[in-house]
C-alpha cells in the first residue's frame, strides 16, 4: 500500500509540473491588466500629440475665442451719443428793419400821412399814395426815447381797437404797426401807453 500511495503522488507531481504557478498551461501571464482602459480622466492626444484635457485650450486657439468654433467674439461697441446739438445763437435784428409804423388821418384837412422808423432810427414820411414825401433821422437820444415807449405801451395786452361812444367830428384816428402787432385808435380814445409813443415819435409834418 504505501508503494502505491508513493506512486501515485509522484504522478501528480509530475503532472502539476507542467502547469503554472497561475493556472496558464503555456506559462504565459495574463492578457488584461488593471488600470489599461481607456477610463474617464484619461488625456487624449491632438492633432499634434499635444495632450489635451478639460477646459484645455487647443494649439493655435487664442484667448477670446469660443471652444470649437475658431472665430474671435466681437468686441463690444460704445453706445451711439444722444446729446442734442447746441442751439444756434439767435441773430440781431437787422439796423434796416422797421421799427415802427404809424399812420394819422382824419382831421380838419383830412390828410393821411404815415410815419416809418427804422432801427436805425432813419425814417420817412409817406402820403396816403404810400409816396414818399421826405426822409430824415433820429438822434440817438430820440431813439431811445422812441425804443423804451415801444416797450411800456406793451402791445400784446393793448386792445385792437379803441374808439368812444360818440365819434368826434374831424379827430385824428391813429394806426400803429409794431412787432407784428397793430393797433388802432381814434384821437379822443387812445389809452394811455400809445400817447407815449405818440409823444416820442417826430413829426407827421415836415417842418
């Protein structure tokens, strides 16, 4: 008995002999490793054999482009200007424009005479065919005279027409043209701020 027994462990030595301490028949290792996988985290190559990760930029792309489109984000543009232009100063009224116009009629001899002031203070008379009949100029005092009376009449709250209750035979009716305002008055009813400018203008007859 102990004979065969001492056969038999012989033969399985003899055969576990040709086997691998890890089970291989040929003795070679194992194919797969731990750790050879392609896993998550794993840089890849580019094109260049650059390794590129996450939020890595590429080779050749710059700062301010946007990943995988190649094109450069615009810069921003400032904002068009909403400032209106600065208003043009206003022109002085022109030394040849009229200053004051005024027209007398009636009266005993029924004339119609017009006076006209410049802002000059040259003037002219005229006659009821609107010829002229002379011209003449005022002093610099005179003007202003005539300028401030123009002022304190206030023509804008002047009425439009003033006239009494009962007509005057053979009085004067005035017609005064000033700053795109005209006014008219009879002799014997003219307010007050008119007999102003009726005082601070030159003659109606030449002298």
């Amino acid at each position: 008995m102990d004979v065969v027994t001492a056969v038999v462990a012989l033969a399985v030595v003899v055969a576990l002999g040709g086997c691998s301490s890890d089970g291989s028949k040929d003795g070679a290792s194992p194919s797969s490793s731990a750790g050879t996988g392609s896993g998550a985290g794993t840089p890849t190559s580019g094109p260049s054999g650059t390794a590129t990760g996450p939020g890595t930029a590429s080779p050749g792309q710059s700062a301010g482009q946007s990943p995988g489109t190649g094109t450069t984000a615009p810069a921003p543009q400032p904002a068009p200007s909403t400032s209106a232009p600065a208003p043009a100063p206003a022109s002085p009224p022109a030394s040849d424009a009229t200053l004051v116009a005024v027209t007398r009629s009636g009266g005993i001899a029924g004339k119609n005479v017009t006076l006209i002031i410049k802002g000059d203070g040259s003037f002219l008379r005229l006659n009821a065919r609107a010829e002229t009949l002379d011209r003449d100029k005022l002093s610099a005092a005179a003007l202003a005279k005539l300028r401030t009376a123009l002022r304190e009449a206030d023509f804008p709250r002047l009425p439009r027409i003033s006239q009494p209750d009962q007509p005057v035979p053979d009085a004067f009716t005035y017609s005064f043209r000033h700053d795109g305002y005209e006014v008219a008055s009879d002799q014997t009813a003219l307010p007050r701020p008119l007999e102003g400018v009726l005082s601070a203008l030159p003659p109606f007859e030449a002298r």
